[in-house]
C-alpha cells in the first residue's frame, strides 16, 4: 500500500478511519466477566498498518503511531 495516511508533528497516526471490514470485536467473554467489561471494544485496523487499534463509539479509531518500517 503506497497511499499511507500522513503522520502528525507528535509522531501519530493522522488517520482515524478504520480499515472498511476490518473493525472486529474481540470476544472476552472466556476471560470472565470483569475482562469482558474493560475490553468489550471493537478493534480495527488503520491504512498505516496498524492493527489492533481500539475504535471509539463514533468509528473512529484512537490515536496510534503508525508502525516503524
Ligand atoms: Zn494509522
């Protein structure tokens, strides 16, 4: 992918639009309740290449630095 998003001054990831069909919930249920709690988020991955990144309830995904080549 040559189309990288542009990274900020602060060094972070300019981007905050989820790659379409990447977002996912991780099922924490197994883990017990408490854990299901603190990370019942869905998960989407950046044009950066990161992945992984938590999203926000307006579908935008936090603030990450993108990956070090
Ligand atoms: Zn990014």
């Amino acid at each position: 992918m040559n189309d990288k998003p542009a990274v900020r001054p602060d060094g972070y990831c300019g981007n905050t639009a989820p790659v379409s069909g990447s977002v996912r919930s991780i099922n924490t249920t197994a883990l017990g309740s408490k854990y299901a709690r603190m990370n019942n988020r869905p998960y989407g991955a950046c044009s950066c290449g990161r992945t992984g990144i938590s999203v926000t309830d307006q579908g935008e995904l936090y603030r990450h630095k993108p990956p070090q080549e």
